[in-house]
C-alpha cells in the first residue's frame, strides 16, 4: 500500500473512485453532490447560516468545503461577501473552481491548501491581509465529522485568532451517542478495522460536552449544539454547531500553542504504517515504561479493587506496555490467568521475558492483536470455548492512543467474552479535564504534520461519551472518575487527565444483539476494505450499469441473510434491523447488489426488472 497523505486520499476520492459512482449515476456532477441532496443541503442551511445572519457577512472562511455546496450557497445569500476556502484536497479545491470560476474571477472566492505543516498557516495568511479581527464566520459543514480533535482544535484556535468579536463558528461535529451516530459507528467497524493506524475516511467522533468545553477556553459562548438530522424523519447522527465568539482575549493566550514546532519530524520521513508499526518502533520508549504511567500498585489498590480483582480466575489485558499490571495482578492474585493481546510482537516479547517465571507458570501466555479481523479477541477465547468465562478485560495507559472506532470494537469484543457480572477496566484521555485540555493544546505543534498517520498522539474522550456507548453494549458504570494516580495512597483526587472506568456487565443480551459488527453476519458489508493494499476509497467494488435494479437485488438478498441469521423473525422486526442498521446506506446495497449481477453475468445470466420500480431515492450522507 502506496503511503498517503490525508490531502492525498481525497484527492484520489475526486480523480477515481468519484468518476466510478457517476457511471452508476449520471444525476452527479461533480464530487460531493453524492453526498446528500438539495432538499437536505437546504435544511442545513436555513438551520446553521441563516441564524448566523449569512446575508450580512463581509469575510468568511469556509473549511474543508469539498466540492463547494455551501460555499455556492453562501455566495448567493449575501452579495458582498469575499469568501476564503480551505481544504487538504487540490482535486477538491480545482473542481470547485470550475464550477464556481465567475466567483473567483470576481476576486470573491479565493480558494486555498490548507498547509500540512504549519498550523497557524491560516490565520497567518489571513490576518498578512489585515483580516485579523475581520471575519464574521467560520464554517465547515460535514467535514469535521473526518478530524480528530487534535487538529479540530486546531482549527478552532485558528478562528478564535481571526474572528471579529461576535464572530462565529458553524460546524457539524460527530457524535457516537445519537441513534444516527451509534449505527453509523457500529455499521464502520468491520469496514475500517483493518485501516488502524492508516489514513483513511473514517469518522472522528466527540461529544457535546468536549465540544462545550474546549470552545468556552477559547473565548467562545455556544449558541446551538444539538443533535439534529438533516433528513426529515430519519434519526439525528450528528451534533450542529454555533458557537459565538464573547472573549478574544481568552484565544490570544493560545498563539503561541499554534506556532510551528521546529523539532517537529519532516513530514517528508518515513513515517509508520499501522499501530503494529508505530509500536514495534516504539517498543524501547514503550518497554521502559516512564514516571508518568500509571504507577500499578495504586491502580491494583484502587481500580481494581473497585473489580474485585481478589476473585479474577481468568482475565485478559490490551496494550501491556512495560508489563507493569499484568505484574502487579499476578503477584497479588495466585489463581489468575492472563491473556495478554497487544499490537507489538517486541513488546510482548520484551514483556514475556520480564515475567518468564510466569509464563512458565502456564498463568501468562501473549497473542498479537489482530490487524484483520475486528473479533480477533473473541475468536482466539472462543476457540478455546473460554467464552463467557473471562472474570475481567482490562486496559490501562494503552487506550488513550486509541481512536474511538477502535475502542468500541474491543469493548464489544469484552461484552461478548465476559461472563455476566464480569468486569471491563480501562482509562482513556480525557479533554474536559484541565489537565486533559492542557495536554491537547500542547501537542498541537508537534502532531499537527501527522494528520490522519500513526502516531503517539492522544485520542480524547469524555465521560457523557463513553458511559452511553458502554450502555448499550449491555454494561453498567460502576465507577467514573478522573482520579490521579500519582496522588498520595490516602488521596482519593479526581483532579487528574485521565478518565477512569470500571463497568461491569449486567446486560449480555445486549451484545449479543451487536455480534455480527465484529464477525459473522451481514450489517453492513465491508466493501470498501476488500483488498487490503488498496487505500479505503480506492477499493470500490464494479457498480452495475443500472445501479436502481442492482439496490433493488442488494436489499433482498440482504433481508434474505438476516432472515436464515435470525429465525422467527417477525416483518416488524425486519423493517426496524433495516431501518437502523443499514439506514440511508443507499451504496451499500446497490454494491452488494452489483456483485450479484456481476456473477449472473458471469455465468451467462442477466436479471432484468419487470414491473414499475417502486424504490425511492434516497440519499447517504456518509
């Protein structure tokens, strides 16, 4: 697989596969009308720009504006306006233009890459135009929901700095806790589970209450952030965004966190493919271990116990680092066993020699992660049938450098693993913390050239996002804090980064439900990752000349599937599966649709369809 950057991978979206779903539908135009339709375009519109006043604009900046939807729309609202458009991808950036040149000839549109390096390289432009203090919004809508928030803030900050006071942002933000966000996380896990680590187009997911809080340090009043569904009837995915700017000041205190690191790693290195890479490159720093970790003692003393760890006879542990848990767990608890999974074979490895006389014990055995397959864990507990047998799957200072899509698929796998009352154990990185928050503004300058790559930055949580996602995986919340570890023995501070959890499972049916997103089943066929050395958007299966019948043939061989995986079945229950797992998947099925007319084809067989066609178009946001 050739390595990309994340301009990169959307400009080979506009030059390959764009082209590929304009054969399937001649409706298309240009790359991002895909992505919606007139109606929805204008419900966002009259929700998040006409509110902000848009008419009366003077200079906006739009964000990641794709093929320019609403840059056109903004264009046409107010007549005066001069607007500035940013994005990673230069396919994205020219097809814009072409269709929107009188603007640019006007001198009213200026479009622009966004610098992959410099992450004040915006505002510097901007305000070498005596546009500081000038702008009255900042938007991007249906691009962030690709940014971690890392970089989000980024952008943010850059707003803060360029805003007039009053100015505003206006955003549409991810969010995994709505019943949109919820199906579109789980329908994404077997689609770019084998992408970890790797650039690709999956979702970057946050809360409202980090968005609330990460905003309001920057000089911001929030004026709307809800969740809402730009399609009338169909249940809201994402959160919508207007935050007010109140106190430049409060965004002046930041400048310098934007300035480039000059010790930075050239974008130009080398740089690790995947997790497994990234850490087998780290293993020395990862293998010392380092006085900010977690000391073990008093996370057995405190979160442990809070898990009856005193009673665990099997238990298993993700990302082991310096082994410095599964150590201090096997001293304590004679009777445990221990599977420990991680990404690293030299990490293991280093670990397992650390604990030789466990493992030779026969109460310490390693197994990789799998790059592959999202039930990787289940599957090798399942083999042994140790299913529903675990006591405790634990993660300590290993999850706060894995992206939510990931997480979930190891929380699920752990749903399914343990036995009812058994207990899951983890920590991730916290931004709604102040130590969390710190921690975010200060790496700004040394990640900000590794966007979308494997690298040791953090991936922030919070506690309003991970306590309903764990919900309805069937656990119960036994324990949330921000506890600080290096506090004192008698200290029981909840002033630390870090969020904590201890839940236990006390709904196994409610996995169970979610089992084929991790394995077998059909939710969402995972197309897009058919061929492992092709890139997410590159790996695109044929879409049958007459894309209407090849939908058609997908949705019923679908529901045949689902009907053999659940007996009984009732026809209520099916139009709720297909309502909530494959809801506005329209590309979805006409590809599962296309391989079937592929192989008819194949084989000397052409289905054509009789009678009216009865299906309506419908659109996909994704």
């Amino acid at each position: 697989m050739k390595k990309q950057t994340y301009g990169q991978l959307w400009d080979v979206y506009v030059a390959e596969a764009f082209p590929r779903l304009q054969q399937a539908d001649a409706r298309l135009v240009y790359p991002g009308q895909e992505w919606g339709n007139e109606k929805s375009w204008q419900r966002i519109f009259d929700k998040l720009f006409v509110p902000a006043g848009v008419a009366q604009w003077g200079v906006a900046v739009e964000i990641g504006g794709g093929g320019g939807k609403y840059t056109e729309r903004v264009l046409h609202a107010g007549e005066g306006v001069r607007l500035f458009g940013f994005d990673v991808s230069r396919n994205f950036l020219d097809a814009t233009a072409a269709r929107l040149g009188s603007f640019v000839e006007s001198g009213r549109l200026s479009l622009h890459e966004i610098d992959p390096v410099h992450p004040d390289a915006m505002f510097t432009m901007l305000s070498a135009q005596g546009l500081a203090r000038k702008v009255d919004a900042v938007f991007s809508i249906d691009a962030m929901v690709h940014v971690d928030l890392t970089y989000l803030t980024t952008y943010w900050m850059n707003a803060a700095l360029l805003l007039k006071p009053g100015g505003r942002v206006l955003m549409t933000l991810a969010d995994p806790t709505t019943v949109g966000g919820f199906q579109k996380i789980l329908r994404d896990i077997r689609k770019f589970y084998r992408f970890q680590g790797r650039i690709c187009p999956k979702f970057e997911y946050l809360s409202a209450e980090i968005a609330s809080f990460v905003l309001r340090r920057l000089g911001f009043e929030i004026e709307l952030l809800e969740p809402w569904s730009n399609h009338e009837g169909r249940p809201p995915r994402d959160l919508y965004l207007i935050a007010r700017l109140d106190r430049p000041e409060q965004a002046e205190a930041f400048r310098d966190a934007l300035r480039a690191d000059p010790d930075a790693v050239p974008a130009s290195l080398a740089r690790p493919e995947s997790y497994a890479d990234l850490w087998t490159r780290e293993a020395p720093r990862a293998i010392a271990g380092g006085p900010d970790r977690p000391p073990a003692m008093a996370v057995l003393r405190r979160i442990f116990g809070m898990a009856d760890s005193a009673g665990w006879r099997r238990a298993i542990e993700i990302g082991t680092g310096d082994g410095r848990y599964a150590e201090a767990l096997l001293r304590a608890n004679p009777a445990v066993k221990l599977t420990v999974f991680d990404v690293s074979d030299r990490v293991m490895k280093a670990a397992a020699a650390k604990l030789a006389d466990h493992v030779d014990a026969g109460r310490l055995g390693f197994l990789p992660v799998d790059p592959l397959h999202p039930d990787g864990v289940l599957g090798a507990f399942g083999r042994e049938e140790l299913k529903r047998d675990v006591d405790a799957v634990f993660s300590i200072d290993a999850m706060v450098q894995v992206d939510l899509q990931y997480q979930l698929a190891y929380w699920l796998n752990a749903a399914l693993l343990l036995r009812p009352g058994g207990w899951l154990v983890f920590n991730v990185a916290d931004a709604t913390t102040e130590a969390g928050f710190a921690k975010l503004v200060g790496d700004i300058r040394r990640y900000f050239p590794w966007q979308g790559q494997a690298c040791t930055r953090f991936e922030y949580q919070s506690f309003t996002l991970v306590r309903p996602l764990l919900e309805r995986l069937g656990f119960d919340i036994a324990y949330a804090g921000h506890w600080d570890p290096h506090a004192g023995p008698g200290d029981a501070s909840e002033a630390g980064r870090d969020l904590f959890v201890v839940a236990q499972l006390a709904r196994p049916e409610a996995a169970e439900a979610l089992r084929a997103h991790v394995g077998i089943g059909l939710p969402v066929p995972s197309f897009a990752a058919a061929a492992e050395e092709a890139p997410a958007e590159q790996a695109q299966e044929p879409v049958a000349e007459d894309a209407e019948l090849a939908r058609l043939v997908g949705q019923v061989l679908w529901r045949q599937l689902h009907l053999q995986a659940h007996p009984g079945l009732s026809r209520e229950k099916l139009r709720e599966a297909m309502r909530e797992q494959w809801a506005g998947n329209r590309r979805e099925y006409t590809r599962l649709g296309s391989l079937v007319l592929r192989d008819l084809a194949e084989a000397g067989l052409t289905l054509e369809q009789a009678g009216p066609r009865r299906l309506g178009r419908t659109s996909d946001a994704e």
